[in-house]
C-alpha cells in the first residue's frame, strides 16, 4: 500500500498514543507507538504529531521528546530525566548556570539529543524480559541497557544480548527474543559480579550518571579530576614525563573491554597522549561519560567518594539551579520536584539543599504535594509497611509483618499519593543494586 501524507494527519485520531515504560529508552518508545500503530518507519514523527494534535494539543515547536512525554501525561523536564539518554550524553557543560533535562529553554537540545542514544544497537536482558512480561504483559528497551561500556544487566549482572535486526526499536524485545534475532555480547567477564573492581566502578559510575537532573560544570569536574590526578603523580600537562591517565586507565581495564569499548585507547602506546581521555586533566571542555566514568573509576577507591567529590563539588558549586525556576512555578511542585525527592531518596533536607531553597518552604510544598520525608518515615513501622506494599504485598499481609495499624496505613496511603508508592519501589531497587555490588 502506498502511503501519502494524508494518510497519516487524516488519521490522527484513530492512531494510539503509548504511555513511557518506567526507564523505557525513548528512540524506543518512540518506535513502540509506531510498531503499535502498525507504521513504517518513515511516518512515525508525523503520526505522533497528528495523534497529539487530534488530541487537543498544541503541536507547533514540539520536539520528538516533547511529544513522547506529552504521549505519557509527563513535564518535559520528567521525560528527559527519566526515559531520554540526556543525562549520559550531556554529562558536563561549558556553563556555570544549566537548567534541568528537558527545559523548555533548551528546545535545540531537545531536539537534537532527546531521543538520541549514546551507542548503536538494541540491547535487552533476558532476566528484565522475564520480569516485564510477567508484571506489564509487555517487554521494553530500558535504558540502562544502552549505557557505552555497560555490557551486563546492573539489576541482574548477566550479559547483555542484542538484537541483530538493523532497527531493533519497531519491535519489542520479547518477540525479537522469540524469533531468536538476539546475539549474547562478548564480555570480559561472565557475569558483572566478577568483573574486574575498575569495571564494577565505571558500571556503576555510568549509571548514577543516568540518574543526574542536570548537566555539571565542566571546570568543576576537570578541576576535581585535575586534583586526584596530582595524588597519583600522573601528568598534569602534555609536555611533563609524568605517565598520563590514559596510562593509568590502560594498566587498569581489561583489553577485551577496552578493544570493544575504547579501540584508541586499546592501541596505545606508553606516554602516547590520548585526546579522548587525557584532556579532562589538560582542558576544561566538556568530556563524554564514558571518558569521566574511565577516569572517576581510576582514580577513585569507591563510587560514593568519586562522587562526593567530583559530582557534589558540581552540584553544591556555581553550577547551581537559579532560584526562581525552582520556586515560583506550581507545576514545579505538582510534578518537576519529583526526580529531585527521587535521587535524594525522600530526604527533604536534601532536596531544599540541592534546590537552595529554605528547608521549611521545601518540607511544606513536598507534603503539600503527598510526599513525606522518607527519612522520617522509614524509621516508623509504617515507612516499613509501605516499602513491603510497594514491592507487591497486599494491605493486610503489609500491616501484618511490620505490626503497622491497617486504619492509619490506609490514612497515609491517602495522602502519599501513587507517586510515593513508585519511588519505593525504585529505591528498594537501588537498594538492591548498591547492595549486590
Ligand atoms: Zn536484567
């Protein structure tokens, strides 16, 4: 059948909007409502614009990612923190002053690295298949999946499998699974437990870059690095004698890993300048996240210290939200606030910390909004009791194992919201993850 463009605005109404899969990579996601659809490949941005439109939105300067989240009922801002790789390809900025993922001031950025992805490929776990279908009736391309380096699961540690279709996203990965069109990735260690302490490291350094809200300062992190450089006696500069941390990362990684990852690294030669790594000791420009995870994970004994040190100093440093974005905006605290209660796990002090804002302003807009502070509410049998119910337990088996009354349980469930539920489900799967590592 030969499609004309009226095919597609013509139909706009009858085509079906796909809400976001929890961490469901966006290229996919976008490729999940055109296979859904039943569209070619070529028509999908024009169908997404027409449904949207025949929804009553406005759909003039919307970006792909902009649709994709309006698809979800999310903010931009939500979208891009919680199912774009924007986070990892946008690691650091030139700019003291950067806004969170997503903002509507950066429509350029939006549009140009919203629904990108850092590396080639469809990448599943079969594990996370298992999981999705048995929860969701559905199976989706995670995020986390497609992380430059990350080759095995960090829920699961098994290898990552891919998918050998050249456009792995107008399908899901269960039927991809079942057609048998996914090839185990070649790994240099068989599951993420026994890989080497540098790989555990650059994982795990990966996946908290996922998790940032917005870009670092550049000069932050350099400066960071440029320091813990110096307690090694590596090079600070291109012309000294001193090994380069191109060196030091060389003696620490795997070469299977590196010749699959880093190929210009891979082929070096002792005291060979490498640009990819060595300017983030010898420049202050940007670098990817692969570059900053090699080096944070060379430099740095543990993960919490890497970031104490290289991603705080950033937050807690110039490269700080102005104050009128974050507090003047009711849809910021109907919706926007919510990766920022997630990544500080429920701690309200935290937040007003990472916001500059008064603690009792931020305490009083989060419950305003159903969201207590976790750390009070954790140390009750009731926070308890809500972690048992969020992974899966009913009310009464819940309130039973923690002795919590099942009146007040239903009180606070009430105002908790559903929201609150889901973030201790991903807390309780972060826990699980720093636990296994
Ligand atoms: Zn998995």
């Amino acid at each position: 059948m030969k499609l004309q463009p009226p095919f597609v605005e013509d139909r706009g109404a009858s085509w079906i909007l796909a809400e976001a899969m929890p961490d469901e990579l966006s290229a996919a996601h976008l490729g999940r409502f055109g296979g859904l659809n039943q569209l070619p490949p070529t028509r999908v941005r024009a169908a997404l614009r027409a449904a949207l439109q025949a929804a009553g939105h406005d759909v003039d300067a919307l970006s792909v990612m902009d649709g994709l989240a309006l698809s979800s009922g999310m903010s931009t801002i939500t979208y891009a923190q919680a199912n774009s790789m924007m986070p990892v390809l946008r690691v650091s900025t030139p700019s003291a002053y950067a806004r969170p993922f997503g903002h509507s001031e950066d429509t350029h950025l939006n549009r140009r690295v919203g629904i990108k992805v850092p590396k080639e490929g469809g990448f599943v776990c079969l594990k996370c298949i298992e999981e999705d279908l048995k929860r969701s009736d559905l199976s989706w391309f995670h995020r986390v999946h497609h992380l430059v380096g990350v080759d095995w699961c960090v829920h699961h540690g098994d290898p990552l499998w891919e998918v050998t279709d050249a456009k792995p996203f107008y399908s899901l990965p269960h039927i991809w699974m079942k057609n048998g069109q996914l090839r185990k990735l070649d790994v240099c260690s068989p599951t993420l437990d026994a890989a080497p302490a540098f790989i555990q490291r650059y994982v795990e350094i990966s996946v908290a870059f996922l998790g940032l809200l917005k870009p670092l300062f550049a000069l932050d992190v350099s400066q960071a690095i440029r320091n813990r450089v110096s307690e090694f006696f590596l090079g600070r500069s291109r012309r000294g004698m001193q090994p380069y941390l191109s060196d030091h990362i060389y003696d620490l990684a795997p070469k299977s890993w590196l010749h699959a990852h880093v190929p210009a690294l891979a082929q070096k030669r002792k005291h060979e300048y490498i640009n990819y790594i060595d300017d983030q000791v010898c420049s202050c420009e940007p670098a990817t996240a692969d570059a900053y995870a090699m080096a944070m994970a060379a430099l740095y004994p543990s993960v919490d210290q890497a970031f104490e040190e290289v991603v705080n100093q950033s937050e807690l440093g110039t490269n700080s939200i102005p104050p009128d974005f974050s507090s003047s905006r009711v849809e910021f605290w109907q919706g926007e606030v919510w990766p920022y209660y997630l990544m500080h796990k429920g701690d309200h002090r935290a937040v007003a910390k990472a916001l500059l804002l008064p603690f009792s302003q931020v305490t009083s807009r989060l419950l305003n909004a159903g969201l207590p502070d976790l750390t009070k509410l954790q140390m009750s049998s009731l926070g308890a009791t809500l972690s048992t119910f969020a992974s899966g337990e009913s009310i009464d088996q819940s309130c039973a194992a923690h002795g919590a009354d099942e009146q007040a349980f239903h009180a606070l469930l009430r105002v908790a919201c559903a929201p609150l539920v889901k973030a201790m489900e991903h807390l309780a799967k972060r826990h699980e993850y720093s636990g296994s590592t």
